[in-house]
C-alpha cells in the first residue's frame, strides 16, 4: 500500500497532513492549513552506502582553537553573541514589529564595516533609499555598507557568491522567495528552503549571515521550529512599546553562553547601549512603598537588580483577577497557594496585580520570594527598606531553596548602595560584612519576621 505523502501543511507551526481540514490538529489555529508542493526526496532505489566519500575522524581528547571573532564597537551585541561575530555563522534574530530589529542591524552592520568586515544589508521589506534615510537619520552614512532590496532568494545567493562578503544581513527571511519551491512567500516551505540555502552558503563560503525572522502573536518566531535548529544563534529582541529599554536576549547559542542579554535604550538617534542596566532599571524608583521590592537576579552571566511592583485590592467580581507583566503567571498562581496553605494568608476576594518595572522579563525561580515579599507588602500595607534586596525560591512545602550565584547577586547590590540581603538559610556566599544578610529557611517564619503576620 502506497504511504500517504503529507502535502497539506499548517502554515502557523508547520504540522503536515495528508489532506485538507479546516482546524489544525497541532496548535488549533482555523484555516492554517494549505497545500504545498513537496521537496524533492531523490531517486527511491538509489542506495546511498558506497556512493560518497569517507569523512575525517577525530578523537575526543584533540584540541582545536577556538573560533576567531570580530568585535564590533557594541558591545552588548558582543556580549550577547558570546565575545563577536564568528565567520561561517548563521544567526537568527526575532522580535514584535517596530521593536527596533532593522535599526539595531543597521547599527551593527555599520559597526561591523567600522571593523574592517566587507558588510551587505539585503533588505525584503524596503527600498534601498528607505535603509538610506535610516542610516543618515542614525548619522551612518558614511559606513561602508552595500544596500540590496531584492526577495528572489536565486538572486541574492548570486551576487553574495560573487561579492565574498564577510557578513550578510537579511531582513526578514518572510520575504525571501526560492523559485524551486512552489509555495508563496513566507509559508513554511519557502521559509525552511531560504533558512537552509543561507545557513549552508554561510557554512561553505565563510561568510556570516545574520537572518531576520517575524514572530507570531504568542512572541515565537514565525515558520517551523526546524529553522531554529538550522541556525547557530537564535536571538529575540524585546521590550515594550511604552518603555525605551530594549533587550536583545541569546536563546541559543552553539559559540557562547544561552540567555546572555544586552540591554539597549531606545533614543533619537538610534539603540544606545546601556552599560549598567542595573542602575537604568532602578533609576525611576523613588521613595520606599507598598508593595515594591528589588530583586537581584541573573540574566546569563550578568546581575541585574529589577524593580517588583505588586498591588492587591479588594475585588468588585466573584472570580477575582490575577494580572501578571513580565512574569509567569502560572508560578504567581502557585505563591499564592503557598502563601494561602503553608502560611494561613489568604489572597480570596483579592485582585492581584503583579509588574516588573523597565519593561523586563524574569524568567528564573530565584524571584519567588521576591514576589512572596511584594505580595505581603502590597496586602499589609507596610514598606520595606529601601536598601533591602530580596531572592531565593520557594517549594511547595513552604521551604526556601537555595539559588545560584549568590555571590554575584550580592556584590552587584552592594555596588548599588544596597546594605540588606534577605535569602535563603544555605547557598554558596562568603562572609560579606558590608551587607547584613538576613537567611531564612522557610517562608512561614520570613512572613513572620518581616511582616509580623503568620
């Protein structure tokens, strides 16, 4: 019996069908799903055993030089990319629209040429003039930068096997369409094809390729995931539209450190970088209130100190709210069970509203007791220090567990002016007798003796 081919595909997560239905099955989105034409999967009775070529082995224990790398004059990008661009290297980068994506690769494309590389800026989505206007408006135009506008993907690949450069900027690989593919542009076809074709010129000619992806309304890169694992570097460029901070965030990467983040600010004259985010994050804070505390995180290898602002009001409705920016609000929901049971404070007939200031997003546990603490702030009405930095996660059990770099998270507070530190009991931290560490080992006896409640 002949075996179905899936020619049907979702155009949203890419899920392939044998035939057309209205609802995807893999994400649920309506009227997603589109027929495409098959790649090509060569001759069927051709066997591939005996008919290449042996590849060169090597043992565990050889050495090799690290990749060289080319620093450019940003140096967050830098950071973000593990230490500089890598020859041979394919990079990804996905954000909102207007987030700032286009500017930032304008910016380093010139930054880029500055340092001696021979840059293209091939742009899908506008005319030449329209990067030229951006690049005199960012005070760019003297860099030597070669502008294309094309989308024929035949195209591009000629004159960038012709030209040799030392980086290739692409803006947006939605745009680009392969001839050899019979599916309109940014379907997932055309997507796969042109993310494969520019990451296998960047493997065999030398040359970098940094990509442009869109995203979708749920923040993930437009197209099958299958792109991701194509290319080398995948970054996501964030940040709200009411806020100027910009945070361009590694979320993979094969030649530095993941979830490294480079902190930008958003000005007349383009991105800026911002040195010590830190001090930018705080630096709208005023007099101690209800309901605030710092905490002292890491993004990658950098602390950052954020601000966390809950509010906790009497509900007008029988289902009370619980609105979270910035956070998981699903680990909002189990603090408040933990609070509830393990502690005898109950949040029922409560809205709840939970921010963390400057427009950023916390992703690791170590903020538990940190939003524990904004929580019980916010609900009893009373302040604390001003100089008091807050982490540590909590467990089901109501127990505080231990987070890593403490050390970091401690020197960067006392680099700011912070003289308090409440933490878990245990965690890796020398004696630091310019802080008062206060350590507790459950939450019970934090909202005690804290809060004097419990």
């Amino acid at each position: 019996m002949a075996k179905p081919t899936l020619n049907f595909v979702c155009q949203t997560c890419g899920a392939a069908f044998s035939k057309w239905s209205g609802r995807c099955d893999g994400c649920g989105e309506w009227n997603s799903i589109q027929e495409e034409k098959p790649l090509s999967e060569g001759p069927a009775k051709q066997a591939l055993v005996g008919r290449g070529r042996a590849v060169k082995l090597t043992d565990l224990d050889s050495t090799e030089a690290p990749p060289p790398r080319t620093a450019s004059a940003l140096g967050e990008l830098d950071r973000v990319l593990g230490g500089g661009l890598v020859p041979a290297s394919a990079v990804l980068v996905g954000g909102d629209p207007g987030i700032g994506k286009s500017t930032l690769l304008l910016q380093a494309a010139a930054a880029f040429a500055n340092a001696g590389l021979k840059v293209i800026y091939v742009s899908g989505e506008e005319a030449s003039a329209q990067v030229r206007l951006r690049a005199q408006r960012l005070g760019l135009g003297n860099a030597q930068v070669k502008l294309a506008a094309e989308t024929n993907l035949r195209d591009i690949l000629t004159t960038l096997d012709q030209e040799r450069p030392d980086l290739a900027i692409v803006d947006s690989i939605q745009t680009m369409w392969a001839d050899n593919v019979g599916s309109a542009p940014g379907s997932v076809s055309q997507v796969r094809a042109a993310a494969h074709e520019l990451t296998s010129f960047a493997k065999k000619r030398g040359s970098a390729v940094i990509m442009v992806g869109h995203v979708t309304k749920d923040g993930q890169i437009a197209g099958p995931r299958v792109v991701e694992h194509m290319v080398d570097t995948v970054l996501y460029f964030e940040g709200e539209r009411g806020h100027q901070f910009r945070i361009l965030r590694s979320v993979k990467n094969r030649f530095g450190p993941a979830d490294e983040i480079g902190v930008f600010e958003m000005t007349g004259g383009g991105l800026a970088q911002v040195h010590n985010p830190s001090a930018l994050f705080l630096s709208e804070r005023g007099q101690p209130a209800p309901g605030s505390v710092v905490f002292s995180g890491i993004e990658g290898t950098r602390p950052v100190l954020v601000e966390l602002q809950a509010l906790v009001a009497p509900s007008p409705h029988s289902q009370p709210r619980r609105s979270v920016v910035g956070w998981d609000g699903s680990r909002l929901a189990m603090i408040l069970a933990v609070l509830e049971s393990r502690c005898g404070i109950p949040f029922a007939g409560l809205d709840v509203y939970l921010n963390v200031a400057g427009g950023m997003k916390i992703n690791e546990p170590a903020a538990d007791l940190a939003v524990a603490a904004a929580l019980l702030s916010a609900r009893e009405d009373t302040a604390l220090p001003a100089e008091t930095v807050v982490f540590g996660e909590i467990s089901l059990s109501g127990a505080l567990r231990p987070v890593g770099q403490t050390e970091n998270r401690l020197k960067e507070a006392q680099k700011l002016g912070f003289s308090t530190a409440i933490l878990p009991v245990g965690g890796k931290a020398a004696s630091n007798k310019a802080m008062k560490l206060t350590r507790m080992g459950d939450l019970a006896s934090f909202v005690g003796e804290i809060f004097g409640a419990g």
